[in-house]
C-alpha cells in the first residue's frame, strides 16, 4: 500500500494541533500553581498592585485609571469588529462552491472537496471563539468601570481585581484563539507548513510567555515622600 499525499493530512494536521494543546496545558498547569513562572502571572501581580494604588488614590488619579481600563476595552472591541468581519468573510468564501484557489495542484496535501470544508469550518470556530473571548474580555473592563466610578460607595478591592484579571485572562484566551487560527490558516497551503508553523510558534510562545524576573513587592510609598507631596500640594495652593 502506498503513502499518498493525501494522507499527510491524517498525521500531520493532527501532530500539530496536539502540540499546540499540550503547550497550552503545560501553560495552564503554570499558570495556577506557578504564576511567577508565567508572564501571565507577572502581569497580574502588577494589575493587582495597580487596583490597590487606583483605589487609594486622589479623584485625578482615578481618572487616568479610566484612561487606561478604556483603552483595554477599545483594543478589546476594535479585534472583536475584525475577527467577526473575518468570520463573515470566511462564511462567504465557504458557501462558495465554485472556488478552487487552494484546490490547485501545488499544494501537497488532500485538496479534496470534504478536506477544504473541514478547513473552512476549523478557521471559523477559531475566529468566533476568538471573538466570544474579546467580548467577554471588553465585558470585564466595562464591569471593572463602573466599580471604580461607584460614587459614595466604598468598593471592594478584590472585586475590580477580578473584574481586572478576568478582562486580561479573556484578552489571553482570544489570542491564542488567533494563534491556533494562523496555523489552521496555514493548513490551506498544505499540512506540511501547517506542521513546521505549530512547532515554530510553540518556540516562540515559550519564550515569550515564560517569566524569569522576581514578582515585584510593589511597596507603599515612604511616609516621607508622603509628606513631600502633601507640602508641595500646599505650596501649590497658597501660591
């Protein structure tokens, strides 16, 4: 029996997904019982730091507080409108039967009418999940507003932390989504850059997302530096 092309498919598609979901359990298993290993956890200790500070801190402070929460969310929204567009985008070429410009004969691989449907189908679940993910992360940051806006009301710290933390985790999920989605994307020139791109990426999100800086303490300001402030402040309103 001899090995077709078309059974490239078979082994390679499936090797590379599998790296990919076992680099991300291993990132996962890190994440929740070795944060500091994680840049994801890294990260975190300084939004929680920043939570603290934020909520501690003067009416004009604040307000740069609200510029920053609002970037998150129009970063969020903004790659929520392009993986929707692209997700319609896909839906249009897929419900066009009469397009073979992945089917020619040049690329290695199964070409097969069924293959190139199974294609389609992967890429847009990747762009929906990817845009469930943005949308809950825009969610979070919007809750994480208003708390922080709740006048006369003494907010507790550790539910704007977890509107903030969930907001990144969702940010996190949407790319990875979009991670997996360049590789599916990459399986329409064949299985083998398909195979060669997921090893490629593993490198590169290993590097990326491993931490190897100690958590910083994040202390309180001395109460001398306090003082300083709170003179200048008065010079300020004498003057």
């Amino acid at each position: 029996m001899s090995f077709r092309k078309e059974n490239l498919d078979l082994v390679l598609v499936p090797a590379g997904l599998m790296i990919m979901f076992v680099y991300h359990l291993i990132l996962f298993y890190r994440y929740l019982h070795r944060p500091h290993t994680t840049v994801i956890g890294f990260e975190n200790n300084d939004k929680e730091a920043w939570v603290e500070r934020v909520l501690k801190a003067d009416k004009d402070d604040i307000s740069n507080a609200l510029t920053v929460i609002g970037s998150n969310t129009s970063a969020a929204t903004y790659l929520c409108s392009i993986c929707l567009t692209l997700s319609s985008l896909i839906g249009a070429w897929l419900g066009n039967s009469s397009n073979n410009f992945f089917q020619s004969s040049l690329i290695y691989g199964d070409t097969r009418q069924s293959t190139m449907s199974m294609k389609y189908i992967g890429l847009l679940t990747c762009f929906l999940l990817a845009f469930s993910c943005f949308v809950q992360s825009a969610r979070h940051f919007v809750h994480a507003n208003y708390l922080i806006t709740t006048p006369n009301c003494e907010v507790s710290v550790e539910s704007v932390k977890i509107a903030v933390i969930r907001g990144g985790d969702f940010w996190s999920l949407g790319l990875r989504s979009l991670y997996f989605a360049l590789n599916l994307l990459l399986w329409f020139f064949g299985p083998i850059p398909m195979f060669v791109s997921s090893i490629v990426m593993v490198f590169i999100l290993h590097y990326l997302d491993t931490n190897t800086k100690p958590l910083h303490p994040h202390p309180y300001p001395t109460t001398q530096k306090v003082s300083a402030r709170s003179n200048r402040r008065d010079l300020s309103v004498q003057y």
